[in-house]
C-alpha cells in the first residue's frame, strides 16, 4: 500500500511554511468575479417584497398591477394568502424584470393584505416574555445542593450576557439561476457548492443530476450560508418562468435582518469554591434565543468540568429572522458566561486569575496540559505576570487598563473529500474537487499539499474548485475543509506518483519503490543521480494521462492523516475610559494549536480575522429590535456597528506547532480563535474598572452604568 | 430607489430654477453621502434630483482677513486640509477630522454635511420625522433611544442634529446665504437649524426651492476645539460633541461660545455653560463646571442617560483642548 503519511517534520519544502494565498492578486485587483458580479447574456433581476410585520397572517395577495408594469418578466408568490409570517423581512412576492428600478418599482406596486399578529422581539428581560419561553428540563451533574453548602465555600454569584449578533456577509446571499430545457444551472454564493445543488434539486423537485451549481468565489459565510433558502427556491423559479437568467442578491438590510444570526445568551451563574480556589460547584439558569424556534443552550460551564453542576435553560421564541451557524456555534456564548463567571471568582478569591485557571487546569480534561502550556506562552507574550493588577487599575486618570483571559476549545475533524489528481504527458498536472474557498485558503492549502507531494512549486498545480460535477467534497463549516481536502489531495497526489514511479522507474533501473519526488525530479532514493526532470517522467506516460483518485476518509481510512480537537488560550489588555465608558483594545494575544499546519500565513490570517470579528462583537455588533413596531432598527452598516481599521490593535498569534502536533495531521482552525475574544476582552474590562458590565456588547451607556452601580463613577 | 428626473446645472440661478415648490419636487445632489442613501432605503423621495457639483463658484474656499467663505460643496477634506483651519479655526479641522472615512471626507461637502437628515432610526424606518406609529404615538419616548436627544426633547422631536460642523461654525458665529430663485438671504448658521413642531415642519429653514451656497465664518483672534465622543474609532457617529469657541485675555476667558452637537434636534448652544466660563481661567475645575452647567437642563429618555455625562465630558475635554491644546 502507498505511504500516504504526512513526512516527517522539518522535512517538508512547503507544508508549514508562510505561503501568501494564491487568489490573492485577483482578489485585490477585481480579477475575482463574485455571484454579485455577475452578468449573464439576457439576464432578469428580482427583488422581493418582504413583510414588513414580525407577526402575521398574509389574508391576500393581489401581484395583478405588477405584473402589468412594462419590463417585468415574472411575479412568483414565495408565500400563499392564510400562511402566517413570524419575522420582519420574511420573503412574500419576488419580481423578475428587465432591470433592478424596474423589479423595485413592481415590487411597491404588489397589494399584501396582512391581519398583524401580537409579536415578541426582545428577549432579555425575562418578565416580559409572556408565555414565549420554553424551559428544558434541568441537568444535575454531582451533587450541586451538597457542593454549595459545603462549609467554608465560596460562592460567587454574576449575570452575564452576549446579544443577537448577525454575520454580516460582505458578499449578500444570493444566486443567479438559469434554465437550458430541464437543466438548471445555479450560481450561488454558498459556504457548499455541492450541498446546494443537491438542496435545489429536492426544493424543485427535478433529477439532482439536472442541477449544476458553480462559484469560484463567495464574499464571506461564517456560517449562514449553507442552504438554498426562500430565495434560492424563488429565483430558480423565476428563471424557469422566464427561459431567462435571474439574479437575485439580498440588499444589505435584508441581509441583516433574515440571513441570519447567532443566538443569543443571558445567563444568572452561581459558581463555588473552596478558600484556595478549586472549583467546585456551577449553577446556572439561562435563556436565549434564535428567532421564533427559540434557542438552545450554549455548553455551560464551558470548557471547565466542574465536578457538581445544575442547570436550567429556557429557550425564547422570538418574532425576528432565525438563527445560523455563526462561526464556532454555542461556544462564544457558552465561553463568555463561564470565564467571566471564572474571573469573578478569582477577584473574590482575591487570586490572580491566571493563577486559579492553572490550580483547576486539570478540570479541563485531556487538553488540560496542553491548556497549562498555552496559558504560560499567552502569559509570556502578554508579560501578565509582570504586568497584570488586582481589580481595578488604581493608577490616577481617568484611563484605566486592565488585562483579561480565556480558553476556548473545538473539534474541526475533516469532512468527506474526494479529490482527483490528473497527470498529463506534459507534465501538467490538475486536481479537481468540488470544495470552495471561502477566503480561508481552501486553494492555497490545496495546491500546498498536493505540490509538497509531487515535488513540484505550487504553480505547477491547475486547481478545479466550485463545481458540483467534480469529485464530492463537503460544505465548508465547521471547520472541517483543511482536514477533508488536505487529507484527500495527499491519497490522491500519493496514488498519482505510484503510477508515476511506476512509468519512470524501468529507465532509471530501480524499482518503483526506490523513487521519491523532489525539487521537480524524480529521482532514486539513495542515488539522486538516477533522476528524470518532472516533464521526462511524466513523458513516460502514454495517450492516456494518469487520473487518480483520494479519498478521505478513503477505502483505506490508516493512517489518519487528520484528527479533530484544538484549543487556545486568548488574552487582552483594553484601555477604559471611566469617563466615558469607551473601551479600547490595546493588544490581544492568541495561542492557538490546530495540529499539522499546512500554510502558516493564511493559518494566522484565520486567527487575524477571529480575534477582529472577536472585538466587533464585544464592543459593537448588537441587533437591535423594537418591541413596539416589531421591526430590527440597525440593519445597515452605520448602526450595526463592525470594528473597523482604528479599531483594531496590535494582534500577536502564535500559533502552537510542536512536533506533537505536528503528528496530529491536520485540524480546521476557523472557528476556535473566535471563540475566547468576547470573555477575554470583557474580563479585561472589569479588571480595569472593577466592576463587571454584564452583557455584550460592551457599549458606552452599559459601561458608564456599571461604573455608576458599582460606585466607581 | 424609485425613478427620478437626473438635472445638473453649472450656476445657482439654474439650479435654483430646477428646484420646486414642495419637498417631492426635487432633491438637492451635492456629494450624496446621504441622499443617495436615503432615496434607496425609500425615506426621501423627489421627482428630480439637482446635481449641483457642477455649480463651480460653490467650490470655493477662501479665507481673507474678514473671515472665512466656504462654498458649499468644499469637501470636508479640502476643509480639514486647509492650512489656515488649521492654524486659525482648528476646531473646524478636528470637526471635520472627526468624520474618520477618507471616503465621506473626500466625497462629502460642507453643505452637505449641514443639510443631511437626521439619523434616527424610527425616521430612517420609515416613521417619519417626528417618528409616530400610524395611530400617532411617538415612538421614541417607550423605544429604543439610546442615540436620540437629551436636551430639547420635550417633543415632539427627539431625534438628534447629526451635523459634523454645525456646533464648531455655531460657536464662531457663522452665517450661511442661501439662495433662491428670488435671490439670495442669508442667516445666522444658529438660526438656521429648528425643531420640528409639526409633520410639516423640517429640521431647518431651507425652503424646498433654495439651496445652501456658502457659509461665512467671521475672522477673529479666538482658541477653538471640538470634542467628540464616538465609540469607534473608525466611522461612526458621535453620542455626544461639542465645540468651543474662546476670546481669552492672557489666560482669561473674556467671551465663550459653547455650542452640543447630536444631543438635542438642533445644534444645542449652552448659554450657562458661556456664562459659567465668563472671566475663569480654563483648567480641569472650570472647564468641568462648564460641563455640568451646559448639561444643567438635560432630560434624559429611557436609556440615554449617559449621553448627559457623555457631553459634560466633551465639553470639559473641548475646552481643555481649546486652552491648553491637549484634551
């Protein structure tokens, strides 16, 4: 059997090293066409009326002038009369026309009927929920009454919070569909490129193999984009009416409002502990919501396996646009509540928090000693011990800096993945597999593998991506790509040279065994005199070139080349201006493993793009509702608020790479770097000021009130 | 956005015979950070849109020993780049520099910047101006308010003036002449901008068939400086500012201006706080007396208490800028 384990480290010429991504320069330079740049030959656009209520029942539809204005194509009715609606923006009529003012103009002219329906859109406070609560049953672990009255404990009691935050996509979900006979081809702007071909098939109901879905590039996810959706199904169904092309992007408010969010978290904690810090007992009631299916518990207490716990969570149902996937689901909210309700402890305890993190380090499992590393290399790169204070900072002015900790965990196993490897006669080599790239990297990391293998420089590698006729290869969430493809394109590029060796290896009189691919030769192991440039051996080949397929995890799942479990360990330095409560971040440090590294620089772009996503939602995002109208009031970029370029400071990554990682394979790295900024940056704050502001994002109104509550103003 | 008639004049007198008698008519286009905006989220509508840009003379920006004369589609970059704002009205600079988008400053004008509407979020749903349900209850005072007014709020509007540089030209006595088809007048900037009383009412005394062509900043030996608080550090708009304006002798404070920005419906002057600082040497103490002073009448509405302290403080750190040139 072929060997397809990883080489030995240090031994690699690519795999590992600092490799800028290779859709870069058309990226930068607008050579990188998007699903919203599109322009097919004929092409119609739709825009959708949307309800304008949170709650309500549709008692007519009347499309009869629309359809009369000159320019339109085709009304489709998404949703009947008598249907009920439960969010604002909820998608009602879409219009085809001949230009976008066209399709809007139809649009203003559609007559919806709605009888409005009583509506719940806020969540926080839990009196006034009325009967939108669903509480699950309550989880015992230990014996938490016992644990809490234990004499001598300690017991620590704290409310904390995380907001509706949206994803804010750069690129609006959308698709263009169009329609030869029975055919359907789809441009998408998806996280799944094969996924959403299978989904329109069933949504149509036509053979999946009369659906093609193709994107080469797609202007953000994180998450919310993994299905067709309303508007998917709308604007096949436009195109199908028409015999025309359709396109149909969201507009950035409905983008906010109904293409997703992540659910929220309050929570009510009481944490116990001994005199000397260990952690003993948690009790938590909780609540939080993702639309009107409610919300369901973040894993609480997050990370840490405190031995006695109970917890009651009830899930809110709300009239606004449903949760998604958003980026490490549960595990920011879930984070933020335990290590801020950890950090408290330790203020009470009067111990340095780093200190009660690595005196119950052994609470956090099988990474723990892993964690108790990564801690101390945070804390070297931070200068904590040096540089961190009791609460509050008591120097003069009114600027206070503080430093705050988190650790975070995820699982990121490779997905399924097939990739085909083709060698032609020429030596050119293509690999192809329908896997996207969301910007994370997907092509670079691909094309690193599968050169690494071939002894060949990454540009030697044709990639095929974006495609559903191509060999499968999942959704990208999770962060299950970088294991499923790298794992799949190493089988493939490994199967690929056996057959290679075996066409060379008769000229160089050694047996195939013998030969290894390196520096664009091939050539014997123990004498590299016997070699054959890359282009003679691939001349070996005959008319038929070698085409070869990998799969993970193959017919042969050993070795497993990847493996699933990572952590970090995050911490922050702010500035708080008590006067104003405006919060700046002065530097965040991120340690973060993730097993084998393929490239280096887009594995720490990853963790950039965390830590930055990370301060938007601790300081800024919050969707905002209005109980009265029902309606989301900042779905827009102005007061939906995203930190921007001044607003992010000196980030260090070190990524954790020691030859036992090393050993691990490969690990996805999107979401956990995320996970730890909301706590770690929070926790800073209240060491700063000294009190604790409970909920994110931490706005200035909120910051100046805790100051106020706390006696410190 | 809704069709609409495109016309762009190169002088006033045409632009001004472009414009109509109701609002519906015709819509003013100086750099459009705003009004394209607000025409696609539907809440302006105007038949024709006036490109002005082509108007040459409101380009202009001169400064003589009179003053000041800035036409009005001066960008807010030419503004903050001018050398002597940034010598002689370095407030109007750090007001302009508080607009932290080279694109907005670049592409957004100084009428502009004195003209756009209001930000609230009840009014840019859609609500109107004076942000009312269908059956007329405002829906500030029970919602979601945390951006809107603290001072003059008593209603019906609660929304807060967004303009960048109205409280720094305020404090140093601008006028702005604007000009219709039945000639030009000109008014004091601080008359300029009203509260609205009605649905009919707008937020200032432009009439639908006049435009803003310049603004006159009266020379004059004073300190100025503007103090805005903002979340963010990039984009975003302040919850509180204020520009000062002080004739000092030696390092007493004979004459002061003070006017708030984005804390009431119209650029909020604090007459207290100017008698406040009337003869004091600014330090720490006095200019946070002035604070407090200027703040004295503040209301707050369910949840924007803290944009009281937030404009004593801007205020204190305006006038600690404006005297000892550091906040």
């Amino acid at each position: 059997m072929p060997d397809y384990r990883w080489p030995e480290p240090g031994t690699t010429s690519l795999i590992g090293k600092r490799i800028s991504r290779l859709d870069g320069p058309a990226k930068v330079t607008g050579g990188a066409k998007y699903t919203y740049d599109l322009k097919r030959p004929g092409m119609l656009y739709a825009k959708v009326l949307r309800c304008p209520y949170a709650h309500a029942r549709i008692v007519s539809i009347d499309t009869s002038a629309a359809e009369k204005l000159p320019g339109v194509e085709a009304v489709y009715v998404v949703q009947e009369a008598n249907m009920e609606i439960h969010w604002e923006g909820d998608d009602i009529v879409a219009v085809a026309a001949v230009d976008e003012p066209t399709a809007e103009d139809a649009v203003g002219l559609i007559k919806v009927e709605y009888e409005q329906l009583p509506h719940l859109v806020k969540e926080e406070d839990l009196s006034k929920i009325r009967d939108r609560g669903k509480p699950a049953n309550e989880q015992i672990v230990g014996k938490p009454e016992e644990a809490f009255q234990e004499p001598g404990t300690v017991i620590l009691e704290g409310y904390y919070g995380t907001a509706v935050v949206t994803h804010c996509c750069l690129e609006a979900h959308g698709n263009v569909a169009e329609w030869e006979g029975e055919n359907l081809t789809v441009y998408p702007s998806t996280q799944a490129v094969e996924r959403v071909g299978a989904q329109f098939a069933e949504t149509l109901q036509i053979p999946a193999t009369n659906v093609r879905t193709l994107m080469q590039y797609v202007g953000g996810g994180f998450g919310s984009k993994v299905a067709v959706d309303r508007w998917g199904k709308a604007v096949a169904m436009l195109a199908k009416k028409t015999g025309k092309p359709v396109k149909l992007m969201l507009e950035r408010k409905p983008e906010q409002m109904v293409a997703g969010n992540r659910p929220s978290v309050y929570a009510k904690v009481r944490l116990a502990a001994k005199k000397d810090g260990t952690l003993t007992g948690w009790e938590s009631e909780s609540w939080s919501t993702g639309g009107v299916a409610g919300g369901g518990s973040p894993p609480m207490p997050y990370v840490w396996q405190i031995p006695h716990q109970r917890k009651l969570h009830t899930a809110v149902s709300v009239n606004a646009g449903s949760a998604r996937a958003w980026r490490a689901p549960n595990h920011p909210q879930g984070c933020y509540v335990t290590m801020c309700a950890i950090e408290d402890m330790a203020a009470k305890l009067q111990m340095d928090p780093l200190d009660l993190l690595l005196k119950n380090i052994a609470l956090t499992g099988e990474r723990s000693e892993l964690y108790h590393k990564q801690l101390l290399k945070a804390a070297e790169l931070m200068e904590w011990k040096k540089r961190w204070h009791p609460r509050p900072d008591q120097t003069p002015g009114p600027v206070k800096q503080g430093l705050g900790l988190s650790i975070h965990t995820w699982g990121g196993r490779g997905h399924n993945s097939d990739c085909r490897i083709t060698i032609s006669r020429d030596g050119s080599v293509e690999l192809s597999m329908c896997t996207q790239d969301l910007g994370t990297g997907t092509r670079t990391v691909v094309a690193i593998v599968a050169a690494e293998t071939l002894g060949l420089p990454v540009e030697a590698i044709k990639l095929n991506i974006g495609d559903n006729r191509l060999p499968r290869s999942g959704a990208s969430g999770g962060s299950t790509t970088v294991g499923g493809v790298s794992s799949s394109t190493r089988r493939a590029a490994v199967n690929a040279l056996e057959q290679l060796f075996a066409k060379a290896a008769p000229d160089l009189g050694v047996s195939p065994e013998e030969l290894e691919a390196t520096g664009g030769q091939i050539r014997a192991k123990s004498d590299p005199s016997k070699s054959l440039t890359w282009k003679q051996a691939a001349g070996k080949l005959g008319e038929t070139p070698i085409s070869v397929m990998g799969q993970n995890p193959g017919p042969q799942g050993s070795p497993d080349l990847i493996s699933s479990g990572v952590g970090g360990a995050q911490m922050a330095d702010v500035s708080v201006d008590t006067e104003t409560g405006i919060i700046k971040v002065n530097k965040i440090v991120a340690v973060q493993d993730c097993g084998l590294i393929i490239d280096m620089k887009t594995a720490e772009s990853q963790c950039y793009g965390a830590l930055i996503m990370g301060i938007g939602y601790t300081l800024f995002e919050e969707r905002v509702m209005d109980e009265q109208t029902g309606r989301m009031l900042n779905p827009n970029m102005e007061f939906y608020k995203l930190a921007g370029f001044s607003d992010i400071p000196e980030l260090i990554v070190h990524m954790w790479t020691d030859a036992e990682q090393q050993k691990r394979g490969v690990i996805g790295l999107g979401e956990p770097p995320t996970v730890s900024p909301g706590a770690c940056i929070a926790n800073a704050v209240t060491n700063a000021i000294g009190v604790r502001v409970p909920t994110l994002p931490l706005t200035p109104d909120k910051v100046l009130a805790a100051l106020e509550k706390g006696g410190m103003a | 956005m809704r069709s609409f008639e495109y016309a762009s004049p190169t002088t006033k007198e045409q632009a001004a015979a472009l414009l109509g008698k109701s609002w519906e008519d015709a819509a003013i286009l100086a750099g459009g950070t705003d009004l394209i905006a607000a025409m696609k989220d539907n809440v302006v509508y105007a038949k024709r849109v006036v490109d002005i840009k082509g108007i040459k003379d409101l380009h202009n920006l001169t400064a003589t020993a009179a003053g000041l004369r800035i036409g009005a589609l001066v960008t807010l970059e030419e503004l903050q780049a001018h050398p002597r704002i940034g010598q002689e009205f370095v407030g109007i600079a750090q007001a302009a520099a508080g607009v932290t988008s080279p694109q907005i400053r670049n592409r957004g004008t100084v009428g502009g910047d004195l003209c756009q509407r209001p930000r609230c979020w009840y009014y840019r749903s859609g609500y109107g101006l004076l942000a009312r349900d269908k059956n007329g209850k405002p829906l500030v005072p029970d919602g979601e308010n945390r951006y809107h007014a603290i001072l003059g709020n008593g209603g019906p509007a609660y929304f807060v003036n967004p303009s960048s540089l109205a409280p720094v030209l305020i404090a140093l006595g601008a006028k702005v002449r604007l000009y219709s088809a039945s000639g030009p007048r000109e008014v004091p900037l601080e008359q300029f901008f009203v509260s609205p009383r009605n649905d009919n009412d707008r937020e200032n005394v432009l009439k639908p068939n006049e435009l803003l062509t310049e603004i006159v900043v009266p020379a004059g030996v004073r300190r100025t400086a503007t103090y805005e608080v903002r979340q963010k550090e990039s984009l975003d708009w302040p919850l509180a500012a204020a520009s000062v304006s002080l004739e000092m002798i030696g390092d007493r404070v004979t004459k002061a201006r003070v006017v708030l920005g984005h804390v009431a419906p119209v650029p909020w002057r604090a007459p207290e706080a100017e008698k406040e600082l009337a003869g004091k040497t600014i330090n720490a103490d006095t200019a946070l007396a002035a604070g407090k002073a200027a703040v004295g009448e503040a209301r707050p509405l369910s949840q924007n208490a803290y944009k009281i302290q937030l404009a004593r403080v801007a205020v204190k750190r305006a006038l600690l800028k404006a005297a000892l040139g550091g906040a």
